[in-house]
C-alpha cells in the first residue's frame, strides 16, 4: 500500500468563474484508523453543478468550503481497514469523503453501504444515488405528478433531470426538456424518452417553442436553472401547477438578480412553488434508493456518464460541467477496488 494520500485542495474563490486554478493537488502522509473507524479508498468521486456553491465566499444552505481544505463531494469507496463495528474490510460504501485517494471515517459521514449485484456501483453516485434522490425528491413527492398530466425540466439531458424525465414518463406523464445543445436534444429524445426537447440556446422564441411542446399548459416544472428558462415556463403553468426548486445554476448566488415577479402567477394559477435540497434527505437515502431501483430493474432509468480519469482531472472536470460541457453524469475515476 502506498505511504501518501492524494488530495485535491481549495486554494480560491470563484471571481466569479470557477476555474481550475482554484484548486491544488497536493500529497499528505496517509490517514491511519483508531479505535471505531475506518480507511476507505476512494473508488469514484461524483462532480455537482452546486459545487460552484460550496466554494464560494458567501455561505448559502452550508458553509463555504474553507481555503487549504480537502474539496467536498460525494464519493463511492472501498473500506480497506476496519475497527469499526459496522463497516467491514471489503465494503463499498456512498459517503462524503471528498477529493482525496483515501480518508478515515467514523462513520458520520458515511451515507449507505452498496450491494455492487443490484447495480454498477457508480450509479450509487449517479441515477440510483444522490441525483436518482434529488430526482424522486423533487418530482414524485413535491410535484406529485398524476398520469396524463405534463412535466418540464431543465437541464432534462442532466445527471438529475434525465431522471426526472424518466421517472415522469413511468408515471404516465408526458415530459419536454429543455437542454443545451443538439446532442443533448437527441439524448433527451432518444435515450431519456421525452416526448419534446428544446434547444434553449439556439431557438428563435423559447416562449413560443415553449407553447408548441405543451399545448395543455405545464402542470410540475422541475427547475435546476432559475433565470430566462424559468421565467418562460412559469407562465405556462396551469392552474394547481407545482414547482420544484432544485437549483440556479443560470444565476448568480450573490447578488441576488432581479427579473420578472412570479407573485401574480402563482397567486391566479392557485399554484405550488417549493424548494428543497437533498442534503436534508440523507437520512432516507436507502428508503429511497430502493424505491428508484425498482424503475432501474424495471428497465425505466437510464444513464450516461461522463467520465475523468484520476484525481489531478477534477478541477478541470468541473470547469467543463458547470459550462454545460458534460455529456452525462459526471463522475472521477479516483482508484480500483482493493
């Protein structure tokens, strides 16, 4: 076994891009378990548009990532010693363990054990994990979708939205995405199984885009965007329309933009706007996991990954996600199991 840990460490603050100078590789001797941890070796790191959140200077739903730190993310790993009671040598685990090759847990900060026969173990980071959790979250119990009635998301070709769409047309719904780019429209259409994409970049008039893919009004939009999107398709929301708020990734947390009030259209259309965040549904991750892998059996989910090789690749991974440049979940293959 090796004598030194790898880790990816937060050296800046966006200003206001994210770049991959803000983060530094460096190498730190390696942790050592006491009495009731364990080592777990970092197989894959998962990469998240709220990450752009986490790093910067303003603290919004969690305190900032502080400087010289080891980067936060959700991670899949292999315990590989053990002296704690409820994790064994060989386990794979979902947890937080952040950037680095290797971290000792008391197991705080572990969120589930994995059964690698059920699915790809990195699809605990993915459609069956934390963006399979958001999803269901989101759709299933706060837009409580009914057969026949239609969804809307954003980013749809996403780690979370193609979920979302996949979920919506299990339960009867019919779903339009709006995506980014023609190749994420054709993976909208033909390997997430909505029935309408938008290109929001590259239409003439996304309201009127909007009005032809749901000719019956929206009655759940899923948003994981805010601005210009989000606008156009509140006005499209018929009456008892639920909103789910996922994230904001086309605004900038700080400051606070101004745009169109939704006041007026919430309050005529009788409707729902809620957001939420999956952090605060950790608890419930194997509940819920069990629920999304009844649709993965099922053969109803599908997924994309979008996949970097070692930890020195996830800074500039990031960079090209939260530029839209991902063209699936996007996951850091960290190390191979033990």
């Amino acid at each position: 076994m090796t004598d030194t840990n790898l880790q990816v460490i937060l050296t800046g603050r966006p200003a206001p891009a994210v770049t991959a100078d803000l983060f530094a590789l460096q190498e730190a001797p390696m942790p050592v378990p006491g009495p009731g941890q364990c080592l777990i070796k970092t197989l894959y790191l998962s990469l998240e548009p709220a990450m752009r959140g986490w790093i910067a200077e303003q603290a919004n739903y969690q305190e900032p990532v502080p400087l010289g730190a080891v980067m936060t993310g959700f991670t899949v790993g292999e315990v590989i010693a053990s002296d704690h009671p409820d994790y064994a040598v060989g386990d794979l685990v979902m947890g937080r363990q952040g950037w680095q090759s290797f971290a000792v847990s008391d197991g705080a900060d572990i969120v589930r054990k994995l059964d690698p026969d059920l699915a790809p173990v990195e699809t605990a980071l993915g459609p069956l994990g934390i963006n399979g959790v958001t999803a269901y979250v989101g759709l299933v119990e706060i837009c409580a979708p009914k057969a026949g009635e239609t969804v809307v998301v954003t980013t749809g070709a996403g780690a979370v939205g193609s979920v979302v769409g996949q979920l919506a047309k299990a339960l009867g719904c019919r779903t339009v995405a709006l995506t980014g780019s023609d190749d994420k429209v054709a993976a909208c259409l033909e390997v997430f199984g909505y029935d309408a994409a938008i290109n929001y970049k590259t239409v003439d008039d996304l309201p009127a885009a909007l009005a032809a893919a749901t000719p019956e009004g929206v009655d759940c939009f899923f948003d994981n965007v805010g601005g210009a999107q989000f606008d156009a398709i509140v006005d499209r929301l018929n009456v008892g329309g639920r909103v789910a708020i996922c994230g904001t990734i086309a605004m900038p947390s700080f400051p606070l933009p101004t745009g169109p009030r939704v006041n007026r259209q919430l309050l005529i259309k009788r409707a729902r706007m809620e957001g939420f965040l999956v952090l605060d549904h950790l608890d419930r991750f194997d509940e819920l996991a069990d629920k999304l892998a009844k649709f993965y059996r099922a053969g109803q989910i599908d997924y994309r990954v979008d996949l970097a090789d070692g930890l020195a690749a996830a800074p500039a991974a990031l960079v090209r996600l939260l530029a839209g440049e991902n063209t699936g979940k996007a996951l850091v293959r960290v190390g191979a199991p033990a």
